[in-house]
C-alpha cells in the first residue's frame, strides 16, 4: 500500500522537479527488530519514483554495510542521509513522516538547490566556529512546530563545514531522549555544549547555537 496518495505526489513532483543537482537519499535499514524501517525505506523510494532524474535512493544493510555505515557515521535505524554533490551532515534517525515530512522534502530541496538559504548575516556569524559540531534536534511527528528547528540546523550544517545535524525522532528513540531530558520538542541537543528548547527565527536560533558552542564569547 503506497505511504503517498496521488494529490501529495502530485505537490511533491511540483516541487523537486526544478533541482538543478542532484540528490541521492541513503537509507539505512534492517527489516527485522527495527521499528519503522520498512516505511522509511518505503517512503524514500516512492518519493524518488516521482523525480527520478532529482532524486535517487540507495539502500543499505545496517548490519552487514560496514563501509557506508562508516562513511556516513550512522550509529541507529532507521536512519536517512541526504547527500547532493557532497555530504553536508544532513541526516534523519526515524520515520520523517507526519509534519517531518516537510522537513526531509526542505532538505531535499535545499541539497538539490545547492544552497542553504541562510541570510549574508547568518553565513557571517558561522565563522565563530572552529571545531566540530552536531546538532541534535529532537522530534515528534505531531509536533507542528519541530520542522522550523530541523530544517535550521540542515540550513546550518550545508553552510558550515563543522556543522553536522540531524533529526531524532524521540519515540523511537525513547533512551536517546531520556539520556538527554528531553521534556519538549522541538529540543535542540549540542554534545558538550548544552541544549535549549523551542522553535524560533534564524538569528535567535543561531545566537542560541553560536552562544552555547563558544561559551558567549561570538
């Protein structure tokens, strides 16, 4: 049973199929013992059927595909990289479905577009960084609000070499979440750093980032 009825294939071809680099989606799978595998490997595909000259898909065995696991630095399942002409450190660790979906289709569009589309301002203040990051941001699919925080920190990780970000979502990660008390979502995790809550406008959400990873000195 398709996961997309035709009206949102029909808006989903209208918006990917102006992409002028291509995308290849990497899922990470195990069809045993992994809630929501099958789906999320289901819906990737069924989004690339609809632009397959965007868009492509490659599958891979979690357990037995060592050298991608390693090469995308994938550590739970179900898990999604986006990766276009080079791998910026977008990544999906659970179904993006339900409002999430709008997140994997903004990714897609932002790789497929080659450009983060962060303000001059934004890009400017990505300089204060000068060691690795991940940002963490903490999901669940009703939450109407979670795509905002989840697709700044994928328009961050594309403009920054050091960034790397990714979407969790907390139900199927109940010990990820419960490791880092996570109460509401979004939440926004950065390991060593410090955490905040809450959707909100570029600036304050990369004040938030900035200020936490250099200890206030940006």
């Amino acid at each position: 049973m398709p996961l997309l009825d035709a009206e949102t294939g029909k808006q989903v071809k209208a918006q990917l199929e102006g992409l002028t680099h291509p995308v290849t989606l990497h899922v990470f799978t195990q069809e045993l013992e992994c809630m929501y595998c099958r789906e999320t490997r289901q819906l990737a595909q069924e989004l690339a059927a609809l632009v397959p000259k965007q868009v492509k898909v490659e599958v891979h065995n979690f357990t037995l595909d060592k050298e991608a696991v390693e090469k995308y630095k994938i550590d739970k399942i179900p898990a999604l990289a986006v990766v276009g002409e080079q791998d910026y450190g977008i990544r999906f660790f659970g179904i993006p479905g339900g409002y999430e979906f709008t997140s994997l289709l903004l990714a897609i569009k932002m790789v497929g577009q080659g450009e983060s589309g962060l303000s001059p301002a934004s890009q400017s203040k990505l300089g204060a960084l000068t060691k690795p990051v991940n940002l963490k941001v903490y999901v669940t699919l009703t939450c109407p609000y979670c795509p905002t925080a989840v697709h700044l920190a994928h328009q961050i990780a594309m403009a920054s070499p050091w960034v790397t970000a990714e979407m969790i979502e907390a139900a199927e990660f109940p010990h990820l979440a419960n490791r880092d008390q996570v109460m509401g979502v979004p939440k926004t995790v950065i390991e060593g750093a410090g955490s905040f809550e809450g959707a909100m406008p570029e600036p304050q959400y990369l004040d938030r980032v900035i200020n936490l990873v250099t200890g206030g000195s940006a």
